[in-house]
C-alpha cells in the first residue's frame, strides 16, 4: 500500500512541477513514506534521517524532506522533536493536502504537522493516477480497520474501516489497463471487508466489484490483499471458481495456530474456522496456494500455543509465509501486558521459519516440470533474460530476445531457485495480450 501511496504523492505533486528522481542527492524534496507495523520499521526511518540531513546540510538546507506514512501519523510530534531539520509530516489520509503543506512549509519556513482524519476523503481530491504502475499495478480499494486486533496499530494510524466507491476503483482499473497494466492487485488492510457504493446506489460487496473487473477487457488478472478469515464470505469463495481471472493464490494470514492466543489477539476467528476457509477454497478451487502471516510471542503464549501454530502450518502447507516477532505497538492492548522474552520470541520464529521455508521450497519444486502461464513484465536480471509472474506470483525469468512485456505465454518452469524460477517458452503463441 506504501508503493501505491507513493504513486500517488508523486501525482499530486506533479502539477507543481515535481518529477520523481533515482536518488536523494540534489533533490528539491524527500519524501520517506513510513511504515509503523514492527518497531524495527519505526527505527529505520529515524537511521535514514540522519543520513538525509546530512544530504540537506551539503546542499545548503534547500532540500525539503518530509516524513509521511504510519510512523507520522503515530509519532508526528516526535519526529519533530528528534529530527527538527524535518519539513513536513503528514499522515496517511492527508496526502491530498500536500501542495496546500508544501506552500505553507515555504510561505512560514516552519515545520509543518498534518495527522488529522479529515472529513473530506482523500481519493475524491487525489488526482487521476498519472504515472504508469506497469504491467503488473495495485489499486488501493479499502483503508483502515475497525477490528482493532490487539497486536495490530492500523486502526489507529490509518484509522477507520473506509472503502472507496465502486465506480471510482473501476475508473482507475480502466485507466491503468490503458496505461499498460495486465494484473491487478486489489490492496486494503482488510481488503475483503470491501463494502462500497456501487453505481447502482447499493452496497458493492469485494465479490461484486471483481465481477464488474473481470469485464474490463484486457485486465487478465486480479488479486486481492490482505484479507481477514472473519470476512472471507461463502460468495467470496465461490468467486475462485467462478471468475477466471482471480488467480488461485490467497493470501490469507492466521496469526496462530491456537485458540486461545487468537481470543487474546482479538481475532475473532477460531483455528478451526481458517481450516474450514482454506477447505472450501480448496474444494472450489483445487489448484489454489495459500500465503499467510504469523506471529509468534503475543502475550500469553506458552510453548503449548506456540505448538497448535507449528501444526496448523503442517496440516495446512504454504506457498509462502511471512513471519514475525510480536513487537509492542504503543497504544495497543497487548503492548501492555507482560512480554515473552526476546530468547524465548526468537526460538520459536527459529523454528517457524524453517517449516515455512521447507514448505516454501517445497511448493516451488512442486511446480517443476509445470507447464503454465506466465505474464511477462519485461527485461529480466541478466542480459538476455525476461520476467514474468506465474499464477502464484512466482517470479520467472526466462531466455527471449524480446522482452513480451503484457503478454501471457506457457512456459515450461525447468529450476526453482530460493525466490525465483527459471523456465522456458513452449510456444509463442500469447494466450491473451
Ligand atoms: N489485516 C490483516 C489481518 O487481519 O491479518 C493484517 C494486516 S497487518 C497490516 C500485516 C501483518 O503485520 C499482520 O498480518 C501481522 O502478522 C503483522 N503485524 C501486525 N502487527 C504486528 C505486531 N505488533 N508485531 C508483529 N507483527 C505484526
Ligand atoms: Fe490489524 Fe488486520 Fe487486525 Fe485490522 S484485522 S487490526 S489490520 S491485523
């Protein structure tokens, strides 16, 4: 969400005559777009400030460095007062306001703070997406959250559960596949929550809305992320089956294993209930891969707990998984409780982390021998390679004189690497373009 955001500052900025440059050095401004969810995430941003002021005293201070994203919205104050040579600050839902920051920033040579949930919505004052995403481009649909998991900042940096209305996202789908895109990504942190205005003055479910995509011509593919098991509705499920272009690739995070941590978590889903999700998809839609996020070290968890986590990833098998310490997010429930030490947290991620990856690695040999679709997306890494994604979103790289950029071929998958796969044309002949 962080990439596409950034797109769109770079919008909005554009008719006050601001290009995007490949590096800090000499530019008129900086933008680093934040993110809060771990702590470490925090702490980076405060480490690549310093390097920028040291950038901006080179320069004569004309530099203008701003700091936006959920590390503004949650310490805006604190940035002022741990780095001062900082111009702006500006939360998730105030991007729209820049230029107005900006002139102010200029007009008073003072630091400038915006980290209010204004009552106008930002997408009916963000212009239309100017910058080309590529072929493959992602379309914030929802923001926000209202279920306030007790772990989780969300609720508080990016505030409350809002989606956008149908026809604008579809309007922004339109104009992206005109632009170039073939894939699109669906982006929310609970994306399946999508209830918008449709066109028709009802309540678009996400279900909805990707049938409407699906007619879009020449938009192949369509994804969606980041889904909560508690909204994963049956008509949602059965869209796997039903629309061709959703890929069979889910990511759908769990957190753990046991029932007892997900209560603490205030998850409001069962480990069973994720169980019977990843059963029904997969019984509509026997090829899909399943993604998921865990946490391990949320306040409470014994090694018992820990151990209904390793044997929910067993049973279920990732494609892929990301995993993560619990890290005490200020002004969350569980920051406040009494902490699993960092020897214990670690341990257990450890031996998380090994399962995933022997699942991961597993899956990616799985599809060896495979002949599938790949969607180019152009050069690849080395000279005379080209990318592509396949179904599951694994990056391909294969040998072709041309880069067949939006176009879909079968590709024979020969080697999996760790992150990647290697493959070879079967025939050239595009399946869609
Ligand atoms: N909405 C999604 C859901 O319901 O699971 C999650 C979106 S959250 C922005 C992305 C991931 O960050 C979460 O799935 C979780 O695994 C991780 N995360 C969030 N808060 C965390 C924390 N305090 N410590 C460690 N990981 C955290
Ligand atoms: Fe955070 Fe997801 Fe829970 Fe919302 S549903 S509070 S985004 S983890």
């Amino acid at each position: 969400m962080n990439v596409y955001d950034s797109a769109r500052m770079a919008d909005v900025l554009a008719p006050l005559g601001y290009v995007t440059v490949d590096t800090p050095d000499g530019a008129d401004m900086v933008i680093m777009n934040t993110c809060h969810i771990r702590e470490r995430a925090e702490e980076k941003v405060f480490s690549a400030l310093g390097r920028l002021r040291d950038l901006k005293v080179a320069g004569g201070n004309r530099m203008m460095i701003a700091v936006t994203g959920c590390v503004a919205q949650a310490e805006g104050e604190v940035i002022l007062e741990r780095a001062p040579y900082v111009d702006l600050v500006v939360g998730p839902q105030a991007y729209h306001r820049l230029p107005e920051l900006i002139a102010r920033a200029h007009r008073t040579q003072k630091s400038v703070l915006d980290t209010d949930f204004p009552a106008d919505q930002k997408f009916d004052f963000l212009p239309a997406a100017a910058a080309p995403q590529g072929v493959i481009a992602n379309l914030t649909i929802q923001e926000g959250c209202d279920k306030f998991c007790s772990f989780c900042v969300v609720p508080y940096t990016r505030g409350a559960e809002t989606s956008r209305p149908a026809a604008s996202i579809l309007a922004e789908a339109r104009r992206m596949v005109l632009s170039g895109a073939r894939e699109i990504a669906l982006l929310g942190q609970n994306v399946n929550a999508y209830h918008g205005e449709g066109p028709d003055g009802g309540t678009w479910t996400l279900a909805r809305l990707l049938r409407e995509l699906e007619k879009i011509p020449n938009l192949h593919r369509l994804r969606y992320t980041t889904s909560h098991p508690g909204d994963m509705t049956e008509e949602l499920m059965v869209a796997h089956r039903d629309n061709p272009a959703l890929m069979p690739f889910l990511h759908l995070p769990v957190q753990s294993g046991s029932d007892k941590i997900l209560a603490a978590m205030n998850r409001k889903h069962k480990a069973d209930d994720f169980r019977r999700i990843i059963a029904r998809l997969r019984d509509l839609r026997p090829d899909i891969a399943f993604t998921s996020d865990f946490i391990v070290g949320q306040p409470g968890e014994t090694e018992q707990d820990f151990q209904a986590t390793m044997a929910l990833v067993r049973e279920t098998g990732f494609a892929l998984a990301y995993s993560f310490n619990y890290s005490p997010r200020p002004g969350t429930p569980a920051a406040a409780l009494p902490q699993i030490p960092d020897d214990v947290k670690n341990a257990r991620l450890y031996e998380l982390q090994a399962e995933l990856r022997r699942q991961q690695d597993e899956f990616n040999l799985s599809t060896v021998g495979l002949t599938t679709p790949v969607l180019f997306t152009g050069a690849g890494r080395k000279p005379g390679q080209i990318a592509g994604r396949t179904i599951y979103a694994q990056p391909i790289n294969i040998q072709h004189p041309t880069p067949l950029a939006g176009e879909i071929h079968h590709v024979k998958i020969t080697h999996a690497n760790p992150n990647s796969l290697l493959g070879i044309l079967q025939k050239q002949e595009s399946l869609a373009a």
